[in-house]
C-alpha cells in the first residue's frame, strides 16, 4: 500500500510539476524585482509633495462662506485648504462626495476644464505644457485596472517625450496615477506578472482573486508533495547503485539537482505559495468587532468640523505665526483630542498642530493622549501604553515611511487588541486583532520575510531574501527542465502510436 501511495504521489508530482513549474519560476523571478520595484501608485504624501506653498495673500473667503456657497445640509466631515492651479482652494469632503471652493473668490469648481488638468498634469512632471500628449481614459488600463479609479473616470492621461504619464481625474482635478518608464519596466518584471496583475484578467475582480487562490493553492500542493516524494526517496540509511556506486539520491543531472534543490528549497516554495494565496483572504472568517477602534478614532479625530469657530483664528493669521521657518502647503481644519485645531503639512513631510489659542505644537502632549484613548476603550482597561521610538515586530517598514515615535496601546479585551498612534496626527496608523496578529506572521512574515532582526539590518535581509529567491528560481528552472523533457518523452510516444509501433516500445 505505501508502494502505491509512494508511486500515486511521484505521478502527481510530476504532473503538476509539468503544468506549474513556468508559474513558479514566474513568481520567484518576479519577486526578485519587487524588492525593488514597487507597482505605480499616488499617494496623498506624494501630492503633498509636489504641492506648491500656500499663498496666505491671496485667501480672501472664511471656510463657512465658501462651505455655505455648497448644497450639502450637514457639517463637512473634512476640510483641507490647499493650492489648486495657483490658486487657494478649499476642499470639502462630506461622505463620499468631495467639492472644491475656491479661496480667493469663492467660485465652486464643479468642472474642472481641459486647460487646468493640462497646467496640473504639466506641474506635477515639470514638463511643458506643449510637448504632451493627451488621450481620455473611460476604461481600464495596466495603470488604472483597480476599483479604486472607477469613481474618478473619466480620466485624462497625459504622456511626455521622455516617457513620463500622468492620469487627471475629471471628477477631482487631481493626479490620481503617475508613471515613468522605468517605473513601468520594473513593474513588467515585478509586480504584475507576481500578483497576474495583467488588464484583461485584473478588470473582472472575482475572477482574478479565484484565479489566484486556486493557481497558488496547486502549487502548494504541488511544493508540498515535492518535499514529501523527496524525503521519500533520501534516506541517509538507503543507498541506491548509480553508475556502479553507492548514493543516496537515486538520480543524476538534471533529477539530482532538482532533487537537492527540493530539499533545501522545497520548504520556501511551499510557504511562499501557501501564504501568497492568504494574501488573497481565501478563508473568510467573520470580520473583527470594530467598535473598540472606531471610538478611539472618533475621541482622536472625530467629530463635524465647526467652521465658524475657526473664525477666531483665520487661515491667513496661522500662516503669519508659523512664519517663513515652516512653509505651509496645506491646512486641515480638524478636531484633536476634543479641541478644534488646525494641522498644516509642510515639506518633507513635516507637520504642526496650531490650536485656535495658543502657541504651534510638533505633537500632541503624550499624557493627553494616553488619558483620551484611557477613556475611549471603556469598559476595557489598558494593559500597556508606551512610546516606540524605532521600529519593532508589529510595526516595520521597509522604506521608512511609516511615521516615529508612536504610541503604542493594547487593551484587556478578548481580542488582546494594539493600537499605534501618531501624536503628530492623532491618527491610529497600524492596529491588531488577534487575528490579524496571525496574518502578520503568516502572510507577511513567510511571504515578505519581513522580520525585525532582518529588517533592522540590512542588506542582511535582501542577501537572505535573495538567496532564498535565486534557490527557488534553481528549483523552478530544473523542474522546468524536467518537464520539457516529459513532454518530449511523450511527444515520441504519441509519434510511435501514429506509426503503430507497440506502446509497450516506448518507455516515459
């Protein structure tokens, strides 16, 4: 019986090494690019970057003029006052929907006209005008395939000479997508062909999220059974006779260093596969009570925005008292800790948080803080509240983005749940369940390799993810080899059959 369960699992192995060997070649090549390449995406730190200084001289309407000149019957949920085409302009979000109100007139902008998104696109490349080249985008691309564009279309791409392209939204006014050529060729090679990320499948979502969970859980199956044919057939106690001698792999060439291959690599395919598909949320469980981190959210930044307290400290006044030392390119009118206040964003992604009375601050006091989200988690109790000043298991990033120091708080709930927040911002910017405290380690820590000691000090980990990578690329390229030649091998029977020479011939 275990003859035939040793020999039904080579079979299997081999067939679905013949059909998933390009595909796992595929996605371990792949992967060596994405640790460098990244797919194209706009964020509101790069608009923020690119944004030009707000011009205090020319903000002649209050936020609640400009707000009333609006048909919306509620408080705006955010308010942000920014430079739009040269000019100031305040953007009003309430829901879903955005408006857009200019500052200096308090003309409403419910169209944004071709000439403006060409000055926008031009400012954001610093290319001229002139030289681009303007189509509409009503349907998917590679650049805008995800849902996400869908309520922003039409969309204007514009393209330059040297292969920079911008997408406008007709809706916003904004950059929404941004490519350059070699942006575009890292992502050819690293991105798209990893996550099958390709225009016609990536548009049909359902079908794309099933094609991927079902491709790499065969091939989890498919490293999982290779491991256990290989352990099978190594054992340091059995020797086979290859070529008058005594081994312990019963293979040469090509086999044997597949073989050797499977088994110190077989481990890294069959996690990698298997936590690629968890990417994918395959087994959804119910979701998570949220409750515990809406109200935190809400005591730190909640509440509608009364405009017409801000009137005791205009827009034009917080400009003058931050001075020429911090240039301003944004304002949002917001609340924090329970106290109307304004956050003006800088460069370099500096921020400071100016109160309607009083001085700027560069962050939130930390007791504060500590007493609010103390009071927000009731009837929980918090069972550790500490500063993070660098980077640790629950919190990482690669490239530096994510803002430090943090506050850190977990709670005695059933959940054990974390939450870190910025003082900066008061924004919750990472927090856990204990499910999703799994998923770190199981999705992300297999797949991403993204554990501290390593990240901490690199290139320690892109020479371990390499490694890995280019030991899972060998095993890929030799089963690809092994199965050219099955095909072969198969090939010369089908032949053989046509001609009527016996089957029984012909050995595969």
């Amino acid at each position: 019986m275990n003859k035939r369960i040793k020999i039904f699992a080579i079979f299997l192995h081999r067939w679905l090494g013949v059909t998933f060997c390009l595909l796992f070649a595929w996605w371990f090549l792949s992967g060596i690019f994405m640790m460098y390449g990244d797919y194209p995406t706009v964020r509101a730190a790069d608009r923020l970057a690119r944004a030009p200084l707000l011009d205090a001289s020319r903000i002649r309407v209050e936020p609640e003029a400009a707000y009333q000149r609006l048909a919306f019957d509620q408080p705006p949920d955010q308010v942000r006052l920014n430079m739009y085409d040269g000019r100031p302009a305040y953007r009003f979000r309430v829901g879903r929907e955005e408006a857009l109100v200019f500052a200096d007139d308090g003309h409403v902008q419910s169209k944004f006209s071709m000439e403006s998104m060409l000055r926008v696109a031009a400012a954001w490349t610093g290319q001229a005008e002139r030289s681009a080249r303007m189509e509409f985008n009503t349907e998917e691309d590679q650049w805008t395939v995800a849902g996400q564009f869908r309520a922003l279309r039409p969309l204007i791409k514009y393209s330059w000479p040297n292969g920079q392209q911008v997408y406008v939204s007709t809706v916003s006014g904004e950059v929404v997508q941004s490519t350059t050529r070699p942006v575009r060729i890292l992502a050819h090679l690293g991105p798209i062909p990893h996550w099958l990320y390709y225009t016609s499948l990536r548009k049909h979502g359902p079908l794309w999220s099933r094609t991927v969970i079902v491709l790499s859980g065969v091939a989890t199956v498919a490293a999982l059974l290779g491991m256990i044919v290989g352990i099978w057939m190594y054992s340091p106690f059995k020797r086979y006779s290859i070529r008058g001698e005594s081994a312990c792999i019963p293979y040469t060439g090509q086999k044997r260093w597949h073989m050797i291959a499977g088994l110190f690599f077989g481990i890294v395919a069959c996690t990698w596969a298997f936590s690629g598909m968890l990417s994918m949320d395959p087994f959804p469980a119910p979701p998570a009570s949220e409750e515990v981190g809406a109200r935190i959210a809400v005591a730190l930044r909640g509440g509608p925005v009364s405009l017409a307290e801000f009137a005791a400290k205009p827009a034009r006044a917080v400009l003058a008292q931050l001075g020429p030392d911090f240039a301003v390119k944004e304002l949002e009118y917001t609340w924090m800790a329970g106290e109307l206040v304004y956050l003006a964003s800088g460069r370099n992604a500096q921020t400071q948080i100016v109160p309607l009375e009083g001085e700027a601050l560069p962050e939130l006091d930390r007791n504060l803080l500590f007493g609010v989200m103390r009071r927000a988690v009731r009837p929980f109790r918090t069972s550790e509240m500490r500063v993070v000043t660098k980077y640790e298991a629950y919190y990482l990033d690669r490239h530096q983005r994510r803002p430090l120091p943090v506050i850190f708080v977990k709670l005695n709930d059933g959940a054990n749940s974390m939450f870190y927040v910025d003082p900066k911002t008061a924004r919750v910017v990472q927090s856990y369940d204990a499910g999703s405290r799994v998923n770190r380690w199981v999705y992300h820590g297999l797949h991403s390799i993204d554990l501290p000691w390593l990240y901490a000090h690199r290139p320690v980990w892109d020479i371990v993810v390499l490694l890995l990578m280019l030991g899972g690329v060998v095993l890929s390229v030799t089963s690809v080899i092994l199965a050219v030649r099955v095909v072969g091998r198969v090939g010369r029977v089908w032949h053989r059959a046509t001609l009527r020479e016996p089957l029984f011939r012909a050995r595969i």
